[in-house]
C-alpha cells in the first residue's frame, strides 16, 4: 500500500506552479471523441484519472498519444459505443463519455458508474437531459443505453446545477439539429473551458459561465489545438498549504477570476493575498487567524472540493468554525481522520462544528477519497511529530507530482 509520510511543523516557502486542471482536461477529452480530426491538448497534468480516461478513449477506438503534457487524441476510427464495467468502476467521470458518443453516433452504452465514498451520485440528471433531447433511455444489466433516431433540440432545465450533466447535455447537443437551450446549468470555468474547446473544433454554443447555456447543433467538428485552463482546486490547496503552515508561497499559472471564492474566505480568516502579475503570493502568519463559516455552493460558491482542505486550516485556528456541505451527502469522510490527530470536530447531518485549537498530533490516518487526502496532508504540514498517510493513491489521482512540489517548498517529507 502506498503511503506517504511527512513531519509537520516546518513553513512552506517559494514558487510553485499550477498544473492543468483535470476537471476540465476529462470532459475535453470525452468530447474528443466528437472529433473526425486530430485533437492536441496542452497543459494536460499526468494523473491516474486522466490514465483511465485514455484507456476508455481507446477501447472506443480512438488513437491516444502522450508527449509531455501535450496529449494527442485521434478519433476519426472510433465506431464502439460501449464502455465496460471495469471502466466506469475506476472512474465516475467516464460516464462523460456517453454525451459524445450521443451526440456522435446517435447510439452508447455505458456501464452505471454506481456510488463513490463521497456519496451515491445518481446519474439521473443526466439521463433526464438525454431524454429531452430526443434519446431514448434504457437501464439494464448495469448500464446506461441511449438510442437517438429523429433528435431535435430542446429546451432542458436542470432540477439541479450539476456539472457532469451540463457538460453531458452540451456534449448531446453539440451534433443534434436545432437549438438547444440549458437552464439552471452549472456554471463552473471547466464548463466555460469545454465550450471554447467545442467552438474552436466548429461547435455552436454560447452561454457557458451562466446559468443559461445555448447550443445550435452542427453536422460535424474537425481537429483542434487547445490550453487546458489551470487547476483552481490545486491552487486553493497550496494557497491553504501556505495558510495551514505559516508558510509564504508564491503560486503560478491560475486564473484569478476562479479562485475568487477562496481568496474571499482566506481574507476574512485574516490571511494576506498580494495579487501580483503572473500569480498570487500567499502569506500565512503565526496564530492571528479568525475563525470562518464555510457553506458549499455551485460555483461561483465555496467549492465542495476545498471543503476537506479548509476543515483542516480550520481545525488550527482558534474559537469555532462552521461547515456546511450542500453539494454531497457524505463529505465528511476525513473528519474521523482529522480527530485522531486531534482536532476537535462534530458532525450532524450535513454540518460540521469546528473548535479549532494550537495543536494537532501526527499519527497514522488513511487517505479515503482525493480531497480528503489532500487535507490529510495539509494537517500533517501542522501537526506536531509525524503523520503517515497510507492510501496515497487517492491523492495522486487529482494532484500532479505532489510529492515533488511540496518538496520544493521545504516540506519535511520522511518518505
Ligand atoms: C464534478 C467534479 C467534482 C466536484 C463536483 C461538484 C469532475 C470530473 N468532477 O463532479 O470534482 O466535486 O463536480 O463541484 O468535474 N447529482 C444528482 N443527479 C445527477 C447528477 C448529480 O443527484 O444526475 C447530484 C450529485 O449526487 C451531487 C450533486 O448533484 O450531490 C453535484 O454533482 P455534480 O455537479 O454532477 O458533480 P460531478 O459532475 O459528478
């Protein structure tokens, strides 16, 4: 089992750069499939996540090539609709290969994705947006069938903003005839990066970043070159490492229109931001933190997926915090974690009390999902002695070389 462990106590200083983001590189890369010409995608980061988003890629039948961080993606040759079990079990996102397969080939069957430890993520939304664009819907044997025959756009409101299902619904619509419009879509940047990726390759679609999204079908997209945009959530975890360790860290290649919401909560913890030309330099101060209430929110809200990260810099900040979670309904996984280093934490329902304190104690904790594990690391940057984190490859599968960067900023890492 992997495991990384790091001894706390030490501020984290220097530059670290910002990789691409892998929310935004996985549905471009399933709307890659909508392609008949060659796709280049730069800034792409090297993760697990995006290792299997290849691999379903290519049991399509598409050509998936790595240079760097340039991936080169051709699928002029894909005529398979089918994504096995074995697929959707190691990713959720895989499912987002249903919308171009869809939109494509008017025909795709997806194995059902099922639950994650964050929470049972139904796909119905999707299938509902599926259904109003014209496409018939079975569920059976554990998959998702869609079948499209005389398709015409259609107006579609989401119950709920939710980003796999606009990103899903956009990809569908993108090649069905006539107009379709999205309302209540989610209006995440990785959703506005998907658009600019579609139009570029010939789509038309207008909206995204709003709640209203526009898309007219198109008969077929070409090739295209495209940046992935930064990785917002990695820039917020290395602006709370910053935070969490006392610490003063300059960080590169981020979009400050998407960190807005953590910017705005770290200020009023009391954390000093200088925004400067090509990044933002963090400076955490010694014990002069206020405490803060956290509710998740649909972008531009607090991001669901920072909400592990700040639990920890809160568990270190004196008097009490509260946290919200709206967005899944078991987010709290790494509270169990964060109170056998000490921190004082209760939980009811979808809400956590902090009483935040001057200490934490390494020990040995588990890393459950991603950004739980990213906030075991961030406690461990504070504890007092050693922390173990074993199942270390959640982490790696959303944080490019972590272990490399945290090094360079002076983290004490043992092994
Ligand atoms: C994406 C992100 C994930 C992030 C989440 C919320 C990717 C690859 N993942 O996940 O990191 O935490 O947005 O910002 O981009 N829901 C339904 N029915 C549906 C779809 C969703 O009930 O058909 C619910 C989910 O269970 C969840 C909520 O809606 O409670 C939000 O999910 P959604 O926005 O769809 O998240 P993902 O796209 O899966």
């Amino acid at each position: 089992m992997n495991s990384l462990t790091l001894k706390g106590g030490r501020p984290l200083k220097g530059q670290v750069k910002i990789s691409g983001s892998k929310n935004a590189t996985l549905p471009i890369m399933a709307a890659s499939l909508m392609s008949s010409g060659e796709v280049i995608l730069s800034g792409v980061p090297e993760l697990e996540d995006i290792n299997v988003m290849s691999d379903a890629l290519r049991i399509l039948g598409a050509k998936v090539k790595r240079e760097a961080d340039i991936l080169i993606i051709d699928s002029a040759n894909v005529s398979a609709v089918e994504i096995p079990e074995h697929i959707s079990r190691k990713m959720r996102a895989s499912n987002l290969v249903m919308g171009a397969l869809l939109g494509r080939f008017k025909h795709a069957r997806v194995a059902y994705p099922g639950g994650c430890a964050i929470g049972i993520r139904p796909m119905d939304l999707h299938l509902k947006g599926f259904r109003n664009l014209g496409y018939e819907l079975i569920e059976e044997y554990g998959f998702m069938e869609g079948n499209g025959h005389s398709t015409i756009g259609k107006e579609i409101l989401l119950d709920f903003p939710s980003v796999g299902a606009t990103e899903n619904i956009i990809m569908a619509a993108a090649l069905t005839p006539g107009v379709t419009i999205i309302r209540n879509a989610a209006r995440e940047p990785e959703i506005v990066d998907m658009q600019n990726f579609l139009n570029r390759m010939g789509a038309k679609i207008r909206g995204a970043g709003l709640d209203t999204i526009c898309i007219e079908g198109v008969d077929r997209l070409g090739g295209v070159e495209h940046g992935v945009i930064p990785d917002r959530i990695e820039a917020g975890t290395f602006m709370v490492a910053a935070a969490i360790s006392r610490g003063d860290i300059y960080i590169e290649n981020i979009v400050l229109e998407h960190i807005l919401p953590l910017i705005a909560k770290l200020k009023e913890m009391g954390l000093e931001i200088l925004l400067c030309s090509s990044g933002i330099r963090v400076v955490g101060n010694n014990n002069n933190y206020r405490p803060a209430d956290i509710k998740t929110m649909p972008y531009p809200g607090f991001p669901t997926d920072m909400q592990a990260q700040m639990m920890a810099l809160l568990s270190t900040v004196r008097g009490t915090s509260i946290v919200v979670e709206t967005i899944f309904e078991n987010r709290f996984m790494h509270v169990q974690e964060l109170r056998r280093m000490g921190a004082d934490i209760k939980t009811e329902g979808k809400i956590a009390i902090i009483k935040g304190k001057n200490s934490l104690e390494g020990t040995n904790v588990e890393a459950t999902d991603l950004r739980a594990g990213a906030a075991l690391i961030l406690a461990a940057l504070f504890a007092d002695g050693e922390t173990r984190i074993a199942k270390i490859e959640h982490i790696n599968r959303g944080y490019e070389k972590i272990h490399q960067k945290l090094l360079g900023l002076g983290a004490d890492i043992i092994s």
